[in-house]
C-alpha cells in the first residue's frame, strides 16, 4: 500500500500518465473525423444508383414495347448463394407478405438484394435462435425445468426469430419517417419558394433535395428519387403515388394529392402549397406541445423515486445530527 501511494504522488509518474491522457485524446480526436461515415454521400450514392435502374428500366421497355411477352428488367440481380437459397426453399411463397416491399421500400432498402436478405433473415433467424435455445437448455441441464417449460422456451425462441426482422424493419422505418417529419414543413417551404419563382417541378425537386440534405438524408434521398422519376416514367402521376407510398407520412400524400390534381386539371399549386406548410408547422407545433405537456406525468416517478430521499436527506440529516448530539 505504501508503494503504490508513494507511486501515485511521484511527480514523474503523474507526468506520464497526463501525457498518455494527452497523447491519447489528441489521436482520437484526429481519428474519429476520418472514422466518421458520410450518411448524406451514401444515401445520394443509392439514388444515383435507383435512378440508373430507373432509366434502364425504362429504356428496355420503349425497346421492347412491339416484342410480345418481353418483360424489362427493373432490378439488379441479388447475390447468387442467397437468391438460390430463397429460389431452393420458395421463401417468398412461404414468408413473404404482400406488404414487404412496401414496407422495404418505407425503411429505405430497395431492390432485390434487400428483399432477399430479409427473406434469408426472417428464414435465419428463428434457426439460429432455436438451436441457441437448445444449446443454453442442454449445456445447463434444462435448467431444473419441466419439459413443458423447455418447450415452451424452444417456441418462445423461435417467435421471437420470426418476429426480430420484422422488428428491426419497424424501428428503421419509424427513425426515417421521424426524421422526414421533422424536415417535411421545411422542405415544403422550399418548394413553394421554387415553384412561386417560376421553376418548374422536377426541377424544384432537386433543388430541395439538395438543400435539405443537411437536414434530413431520407427526405433528400426521397425528393432526388421522385425527380428521377419524374424524369423517366411516362406518367407523372405515378411518380408521386410512389413518393406518397415510400414514405407513408398523410402530410406527403396531401402534398402529393395536390400536386396530382394540379397535372390532371391544372390547378394552381401555390396557394395549395402555402396551406400545407402552415398545416404542417401547426401540426409540428402541437406535437411539441404534446410532448411538453406529457412531461409533468412522467417525471412524478423519478422525481419520487431519486430526488426525494435525496432531499429528505439533506434536509433531515443536520436535525438529526443535533437530535442525537444534545441526547
């Protein structure tokens, strides 16, 4: 013990340490920067990517329009072992849902390569959980437990296998469209400001997409993809139908409708445009003040639980203290 006290106060010692501390934080703090993934670059990357499918898309289909039973080819193929097993087991018959892609396409993972690996996930998963389950019960001899209980364990797993893809799916989805309803009052702004200075509305699309990047990825990504179908399917319409179905927020499908009725019947769109930007800024304005007037109910318990026997503490121990000296 006198060693490492005599240790602890040597002044050398102390200097060592303080300039590995030093040395330390200044390599983390260069490195981190160079660590850090460009989410912005990455999801722009995949646009260019779907517009580029787009376009050949569309391109194979103009060719092919005279031939009979030529289908064009929207997607690029998946990896080869993965799409055998998926093709082998028919996993899309037997796990597939005819919401999936929808769904997918909601968390941001598109093309055939994303449906199959959640088909390979949803088939993975409740396997790998069951022979886990099996593993933990044999290694510690079932744990005392009836063979009903055992049972009973084995299935929990492997619900819990077929339900974990689907839950890791919702909360992608739920952390998107967050951010895009964070960002959409914003991004509406934008492109009334656009279409009121004259643009027209691929060109206000990009235009928005570029700018409210720094705010939202997901709403970039989705307004650079709606211009690229803009650009390349031969009716507009669907091009917003799509936009409202990617993102499942009601405040963009409104936005969509609008712009919908204005192509079919030439509607003007800023004055539309102007009250669903107030629309949704009063909408984000309540959900604020949603959550600020939830804040009272939710901090009774912690408040009785923590701070209470804290303060109760500092008031009552002084009193206490002289309670018992004078005794």
């Amino acid at each position: 013990m006198s060693g490492l006290i005599d240790k602890l106060t040597d002044g050398q010692f102390i200097a060592s340490v303080l300039t590995a501390v030093a040395v330390s934080a200044t390599i983390v703090t260069i490195g981190l920067p160079l660590l850090e993934r460009n989410e912005m670059k990455e999801r722009m990357n995949s646009v260019a990517l779907e517009r580029d499918r787009i376009r050949a898309r569309e391109r194979e289909r103009l060719n092919n329009q005279g031939k009979q039973g030529a289908k064009p080819t929207l997607r690029s193929s998946p990896g080869a072992m993965a799409k055998q097993i998926v093709e082998r087991f028919n996993l899309a018959k037997w796990l597939n849902s005819e919401t999936s892609t929808e769904r997918l396409m909601r968390a941001g993972l598109r093309g055939p390569k994303a449906e199959t690996a959640f088909l390979l996930a949803r088939l993975v998963a409740p396997i790998g959980l069951i022979l886990l389950a099996i593993f933990y019960l044999v290694l510690n001899n079932g744990f005392g437990l009836p063979i009903g209980a055992r049972v009973g364990a084995v299935i929990f797993a492997a619900y819990i296998g077929i339900k974990l893809p689907e839950i890791y799916l919702s909360n992608i989805t739920s952390k998107r469209q967050a951010s895009m309803r964070r960002a959409f009052p914003d991004a509406l702004d934008l492109l009334l400001i656009c279409v009121e200075s004259g643009m027209s509305i691929e060109h206000a699309f990009r235009k928005v997409s570029t700018e409210i990047g720094s705010s939202s990825v997901p709403m970039a990504e989705e307004m650079a993809l709606t211009t690229a179908e803009l650009s390349y399917l031969p009716d507009r319409r669907l091009a917003y139908e799509n936009l409202g179905k990617r993102t499942g927020l009601d405040n963009i499908k409104s936005v969509t409708t609008v712009l919908i009725q204005a192509e079919r019947y030439g509607t003007p769109l800023g004055q539309a445009l102007r009250v669903l930007a107030q629309e949704s800024r009063d909408q984000r304005m309540t959900a604020a003040e949603k959550k600020a007037a939830s804040l009272p109910p939710k901090l009774t318990v912690p408040m009785i639980v923590f701070f209470m026997p804290a303060l109760f503490i500092v008031i009552l121990t002084p009193a206490l203290i002289q309670i018992f000296k004078w005794k």
